[in-house]
C-alpha cells in the first residue's frame, strides 16, 4: 500500500481547508513533527506505527488509527479520498472530514469555520463548530 493524499480547498476563501494522507503501516505521518524538533516527543507517533493510519491536517488536526479488525472500511476511505468526494468520507465517518459542512455541502479552512472545544467537568468532551452560514456540527469526540 502506497500513502494516498486528498486536498480540499475552502469553499468560501479558496484556501487550504484539509488535506488528508491515508498511511500504510510504518509510513511517516506527515504532521509529525521532526524527531528533536521544537515540541516533538520522544517516539511520539510510534505507539501505532505498524497500523494503518488516517493523517487529517485541517479544522481539526488528528490521526485515526486502524487496528486489526477494524480495516472494513479503507477499501471505501481510499476509492473517497481518490475521487475527493468529501460527502463520502464524511458520511464513513464525520470525524475523517471535519472540513466537510454536510448541511451546506462545502468545505471550509480552518479560519472560515469557527471552532470551540468543551469539556465536561475539566475533560475534554468534544470539538465542536459552527460554518460561515450557521451551520453546526460535532467535528471531533
């Protein structure tokens, strides 16, 4: 397995909005950042470096991880992210396209969505949005 990349571009600003590299195993992630590099932890992205990988650098930024058994839906993902059909990877799973406002059927960057984290209590709950047309949405749980 090769890495497969889709782009997106923003709808309203023509900006990046997303860009998503589905990884084979042992594949770098591309938002990792250099070993000794500023803010970059010892072995960090090794925990699940021999699974396949879901690198998602846009409104949210996130790796979703393929363990045994849970692979059913790449041959999907992959023939998606090939097409750029951000309905169709959103509708696999909403978290894999967090750029995607499925109301309005358009992607926004991360500067035309706005964006708000909530905890419950004092932990992490989830990240949630709003599009530049109203539109709200869970982008991460």
């Amino acid at each position: 397995m090769e890495p497969v990349t889709a782009r997106f571009l923003c709808d309203r600003c023509g900006e990046p909005a997303c860009t998503l590299t589905l990884l084979p195993p042992f594949a770098p992630d591309p938002q990792e950042p250099p070993s000794g590099a500023s803010g970059s932890l010892p072995d960090a992205g090794r925990a699940f470096e021999d699974a396949v990988r879901l690198s998602i650098d846009g409104p949210v930024n996130t790796t979703h991880t393929f363990l045994p058994g849970m692979t059913a839906g790449l041959p999907v993902l992959d023939a998606a992210m090939r097409a750029s059909d951000a309905r169709a990877i959103h509708d696999l799973d909403r978290e894999y396209a967090p750029f995607w406002c499925a109301s309005c059927s358009k992607s926004y960057c991360r500067a035309c969505w706005v964006v708000w984290v909530e905890y419950d209590e004092s932990f992490y709950d989830c990240t949630r949005s709003r599009c530049p047309t109203g539109h709200e949405r869970v982008m991460d749980d």
